[in-house]
C-alpha cells in the first residue's frame, strides 16, 4: 500500500505521517496561473517561501510533494505568451525546491511538460475523468506515469477496474475517502467552476454544486453509502486487483483528523463514525482555513446584494463549513455496514442498474445512517432557500 495524503501545511505532523507508508503529500499554492481542483477561498493561505519550507520538511521525513496544476480549463490563457511564461517560472522554481511531480488534468499540460521538463513525473487527476481502459491508454501514450481514476463513478466496478488495469502499465490511483454523489451529473460544470475560481485572476465563485450535492445527501441517507468510497477494510480487495495506490482527502482539515485518516487506512480497519474518514467539514477542531481569508477570497460586493449574505454565513455555521461543529450529525456506524458490503459490486455493475429496483444501498442506509431530525430539517430550509435565491435571481436582482 502506498498512500497520496492532502497536505493541510502543518509542519508538526510531517513525522507522524512518515510512520505510516504515506509516499507524498500533494497540494499547491491557494491560486496561480494554473489553477486547480479548490476553489482560493477554501484554500490554506501558505506563501511561496512557506511551502518550500513545508517541503523541506517533507523531504526530511522521507515524503516527497506533488504540486497539482490540475485545473480542468484555463480558460484559453494557455495560448498567450503571458501564460507560458509563467508555466516555465512555475516548474523552474519547483525544481529548484526539490518538487519533481506534478498532477495536470488537461493533454496540453501534459505533453508540454514532458516536452520541455521531462525530469516530471506527471500523475493525471481525477478531473480528466478517466474511467476506461481506452482512456487510461490513451492518457498513458500521452506519457503519463500515473492516472488517478473516475473514482466518483467506477471505485465499486470491479471487472471494470481489471480490465482498465491490464490496458496499462503506468501506476493508477483511487481516491479512497470522497464523498461525492456517484456518478455526478454535476461533475463536468462543478470542476470547471472550480478551475475558474482557482487561478490567481480571482472572480466571484459561487459553489451551487457543493449547495445542492450537500441538499441531496442530507435529503436522501443513501446517497450516503452509493457514494464510492472505500472502507479501510475493503483497501485488500483492491490491492488483489492490482490496486495498491490510495488518495486520502481533504486538504487543509485539521491534523488530528487527517491523522485519523491515514492510520484507518494504513491499518485497514476503523471503528466509528465512517463520515468522520469521509466528511470534508463539519470537525470539533479549527481547520488551517482561517474564515478572515475566506471572506477576502469570497466577499465580492460588487457583484451581489450582500444583504443576502447572511443567509451563506447562517448555513456555514450549521454544516460546520470553517465553523466548529461540536456536535456529530450525520453518522455512518461502520459497524452495521456488512463486512460483504462489496460482493454484490463484485457480481455486477451499478452504471445500468435502476437504484430504486435494487435497494442494496438504501438498505444499508436504513441501518447505518442517522441523520439528527433538527439538523436535518435545518439544512433542508437553508439550502434550499440559497438555491431558490440563486435561480430566482434574488442575490443580484
């Protein structure tokens, strides 16, 4: 097992997280030319020099540091002269700090780099949307040395997860512990928002995906266990397929909680609240996201009524997004998920399946998720009232 954790830029855990078989740690600067896969305003504020201190800390530890450029669109500006120049800074001050992997999303990113820096080992992220041996093959001619899978989607098709590794040679990664709706329709116009809202030209960005994905798991617990993440105990079953390299998210989450994270999965067994591995907000500790430096990325009176904010404010607090949450709202005990969760996936694929004609989910659901009734009903009221504000028009209007 080799594992890919999020970095949250916490200097004193980097020898902690070298007793676990952690191989590199990946993250980048909270905007550049490049953009990325997280919107700057619930970026980690770390300087340049800030990060290469990180990164020789890293590097003492034995743990080496992927710089993602895995923004899906750069909206065009790679064809100007402004943008390649800043392209070839960028991977002349990484190597300059020791950083020789990188993570792209877009062919061009790729073949430029292997053209001009060929010293890179480039894995391509999860935004390529990688999801078939042709695919795969495809990335892998390009000269990629890594693929991170459509783990959204295809993290529970397992002859389809064979057949993509017998396509191709290079490494292939799943990401173990997202908890995004399986096969999002959203994802193509979420990960293109996003890259907008990561490049250093900065811009109002707001995440109507992450409102209404939020809306549907806590409407409906099953979309709870449909999401394709990977229990720690399931990580052997992976590995027989040929499956050995495992992302851990989320960046910038408080350290006691990624720690917790990387353990489960290093051991391969975790007892408890199975959305504490998953959850990308909602903790007990203060996160390395102070809420001043999100307002400053997200505060954009000149394009909305900032009366309405309050309400974004109110519903923050609530789902514990930058806030404390000291409370546990929604809980997966991971005891009542069946230890042969998995071998009904094993049989079939869910991608042609009716969910509401299956019910293995739902089933699981109905025993493993408790939702608290107030909480629940709260955010039913405040997330919906954001999506009627944004299709109605009454933020700007």
């Amino acid at each position: 097992m080799r594992l890919s954790v999020a970095a949250n830029y916490d200097q004193s855990i980097t020898s902690e997280l070298a007793k676990y078989p952690v191989e590199e740690v990946f993250g980048k600067l909270p905007g550049d030319f490049a953009g990325g896969g997280r919107p700057a305003y619930i970026s980690t504020p770390i300087t340049k020099a800030g990060l290469e201190t990180y990164i020789k800390t890293l590097h003492q530890n034995g743990i080496k540091f992927n710089y993602l450029l895995n923004s899906s669109c750069m909206a065009n500006r790679e064809w100007t002269r402004a943008w390649q120049k800043d392209l070839m800074r960028m991977l002349d001050w990484l190597t300059e700090i020791g950083v020789n992997r990188l993570t792209v999303s877009t062919p061009y990113l790729l073949e430029t780099i292997k053209a001009r820096r060929s010293n890179f080992y480039v894995r391509v992220g999860i935004f390529a949307q990688v999801d078939t041996p042709a695919r795969a093959r495809f990335w892998e001619n390009l000269g990629a040395d890594a693929i991170t899978l459509e783990s959204f989607s295809i993290n529970r098709d397992f002859e389809l997860l064979e057949q993509i590794r017998r396509a191709v040679k290079c490494d292939l990664q799943l990401i173990a512990n997202h908890i995004c709706l399986w096969n999002c329709p959203m994802q193509c116009y979420h990960q293109n928002g996003i890259a907008h809202s990561s490049h250093s030209s900065g811009g109002l960005f707001i995440d109507y995906c992450l409102f209404n994905c939020a809306l549907a798991r806590i409407s409906d617990e099953t979309q709870l266990i449909k999401s394709r993440w990977i229990r720690p105990e399931d990580t052997s079953r992976y590995e027989k397929v040929g499956y050995t390299n495992f992302k851990i998210l989320e960046r910038g989450m408080p350290s006691t909680q990624l720690l917790k994270r990387v353990e489960a999965y290093s051991i391969g067994r975790y007892d408890g609240n199975l959305a504490q591995l998953l959850c990308y907000y909602g903790f007990k500790e203060e996160t390395h996201k102070p809420r001043l430096w999100a307002m400053r990325n997200f505060f954009k009176p000149w394009h909305i009524k900032t009366k309405h904010l309050g309400c974004f404010l109110k519903t923050a607090r609530l789902q514990g997004m930058g806030f404390k949450q000291q409370n546990q709202p929604i809980f997966i005990d991971s005891a009542k998920i069946p230890a042969d969760f998995l071998d009904i996936f094993q049989k079939r694929s869910c991608i042609g399946l009716d969910c509401s004609k299956c019910g293995h989910c739902a089933a699981i659901a109905r025993d493993a998720v408790r939702i608290e009734p107030a909480f629940r009903s709260q955010s039913i009221e405040q997330l919906s009232k954001i999506n009627q504000m944004l299709v109605e028009g009454d933020l700007w209007i």
